[in-house]
C-alpha cells in the first residue's frame, strides 16, 4: 500500500515516488477509461484437453465481463469494451472493502440470479445500458448482481499478469472474496474436465472455460490458452436489418437479419426469429431505427430472395443467439434470441468453430 512508503531515506522516497506515478497511471480513476494492460484476455472456442493435469476447469458463467479497478477505498468498473459501468452497479461499491484495503485490479464476470439459484443473461439484461440515477437504484434494489472474480492482474503495486495462472489464481484465492454481492467461484484443478462440464450441463449452464495452469495474461488478447467449451451452439452475431412482423406482430420486428465478419466483411448468417418477448421488440426496434440505411450492409452474400422486404441497419447492433446447427450454406439453423451484447464490438464478431 501507499501507506507505507514512510521512510525517510532517499533511496526508498524514490522508489515510492515511482510506486506512487505507477499506481496514478496505471489506476488512476482520473485517466479515463481502462488501461490497455488490463484489456481482458479473450477465449477461442475449443473442445476439452486430453491432458487435464495441465489445465484448469471454472464454469462459464452468463453475464458481463468486467474488469474491476480498486485503488484508495473506490471501486471502477469496465466493460469488455472498455465501457465505464460503475454507476450502472452501484450494489458492488462495497468490493472495495471485500478485499480488505488492498490495491488490486480483478478480471471478472458481473451476473444476476434472478430468484434462482445460478445466473440468469435474461435477469441481467434488465440491469445492462441503464444509468439515470432513479431506475439504476429501483433496479439494484430488485435485481441485484453479484461479481464473480476469477482472475488477479495487480495487487499492492505488482502487475501480475506475467505470471502463471496458477499463482496468479492461488493470490487471487488468498483475498478471500466471500459476500452477498462478490465472490471468488472455483477453479477446479486436478478434476476431469469432463466431470465440470457435466455439472454445468445439469445446471444449464453455458458451458465451461478450460484454462492452462502455466499460461500469462495476455491483456486483448484472443489466446488458445484460454478455451471456451459450449454445451450447445451459442455465439454472438452482428444484427445487420430486420424483416417486419405479420399478423399481430405488423408493428414489430419479426426476425433480425444477422451475420459475423470474415475477410470479405460482414457476412449473412440467417435470421433469428424466436426467443423474444414484446418488451424485448419494442427495445430492440427503438435501438435500430436509428441506425436505418439505405443498402444492405452484407453485400453481395445475402441472396436476393432473403433481401426481399428488408428493413436495413447500420451493423452496429451485437446480439448472442442459441442455434441448432451451421448450414452447409453457412446459414443459422432454429436460432433463438438470447440478449444484447453491448460489451462486444461488432468487429470482434466472428464465425466460430462448432
């Protein structure tokens, strides 16, 4: 801690004067959104190791990654995206006396339970993109989120993403996080993967994150020493139009056109047309019609049966869907609308191994 450079000899007011400039540029509240060295580290999608002693199993929880920056007593949240989410989470203010007065940055995942028992995307989106002070503390008082903790990148003026994952989680497991609104979730080690992700299937999970003992923290990066392990088909799109409703749905959106990107741009993937409730359309037609163009943002890979009738967007708009199966044609088979993702840049949005 700060505190603690005291001592009155010149070589160690130097080495706390330079303690001091690292902790103000390096989380410093007033520098302004999130330090390049803590963008989060990024997952592929993989299947489980066949050498499980050298890998670590933690659940894939349904929520919001953010970063959590701890310094002086005060909390700062960000986004994926680097987005400051603060206020929109007043209830996790209290994180900052959770880990005991120490200076630390937490990679992490912000999750609603929604009256159950393990997280719910759809609880947590009523949470997301909201910050007038009123409804942020309605919401915070009837839908509470948590912070799930799983990774330690800076603790009492050490980065620490250079090291293990294996030291880096047994420091993290040291803060002994344990409340009603934060948590430190476990990292099985030693345990079959196999074994994890049948215990988040029979909870509905999503699936789970398979992480290298020996692997660094590769900040905004998409490493292989991260992999994510699906228990079904589910991924992000990139919502670029929509084809209005029939019959009682004439005044809403009756599927969004989605695609991913790839070396010729954004690319069609099909239509998502189930998963929705009224609320959810009239909140996704109040985010696109502002983002109406004239042409199609798909280029020539739409076919012009499926242009017929469209309502165009600007490809702005991340949305995460539940689909059957990928198509010879790379069309989404039985896809289902699952929630915004406003934590993903639409340019990150690519077609990823099933």
């Amino acid at each position: 801690m700060l505190a603690r450079c005291t001592d009155t000899a010149a070589a160690y007011r130097a080495a706390c004067g330079y303690l001091s400039h690292v902790i103000d540029s390096v989380i410093g509240r007033d520098r302004g959104g999130l330090p390049v060295q803590f963008r989060p580290m990024l997952a592929v999608a993989g299947e489980l190791a066949t050498d499980d002693a050298a890998w670590a199993y933690e659940m894939k929880w349904d929520g919001l990654r953010a970063i959590a920056i701890i310094s002086s007593g005060t909390v700062a949240l960000y986004s994926r995206t680097g987005r400051d989410v603060t206020g929109t989470y007043p209830e996790l203010a209290g994180l900052a006396a959770a880990v005991g007065g120490h200076d630390v940055v937490l990679d992490g995942e912000i999750v609603a339970f929604g009256g159950g028992d393990w997280p719910s995307f759809e609880a947590l989106q009523q949470r997301m993109n909201v910050s007038a002070a009123g409804p942020v503390r309605r919401l915070a008082a009837e839908i509470p989120v948590t912070y799930l903790a799983f990774d330690l990148l800076f603790a009492d003026g050490a980065p620490l993403t250079d090291q293990r994952y294996a030291r880096r989680r047994a420091r993290l497991d040291e803060l002994a996080v344990d409340g009603p609104r934060w948590q430190i979730p476990p990292a099985f080690i030693g345990v079959p993967g196999a074994d994890v992700q049948a215990v988040s299937r029979q909870h509905g999970l999503e699936g789970i994150m398979a992480k290298r003992l020996a692997s660094r923290y590769e900040a905004g990066r998409r490493s292989s020493s991260w992999r994510k392990i699906k228990n079904s088909h589910r991924q992000e799109f990139v919502v670029g139009g929509w084809k209005p409703g029939e019959g009682v749905r004439t005044d809403q959106i009756g599927s969004l056109m989605v695609g991913v990107y790839g070396p010729d741009g954004l690319t069609f993937a099909g239509h998502v047309g189930t998963g929705f409730t009224r609320q959810t359309l009239t909140m996704l037609l109040a985010r696109l019609a502002p983002l109406r163009r004239a042409t199609s943002p798909f280029g020539a890979t739409i076919p012009a049966d499926q242009a017929r009738g469209a309502v165009w967007a600007e490809p702005e708009l991340v949305i995460e869907a539940e689909f059957a199966l990928w198509t010879s044609s790379g069309r989404l088979r039985a896809a289902t609308y699952r929630g915004v993702r406003d934590d993903k840049d639409p340019a990150d949005v690519i077609r990823e191994p099933a």
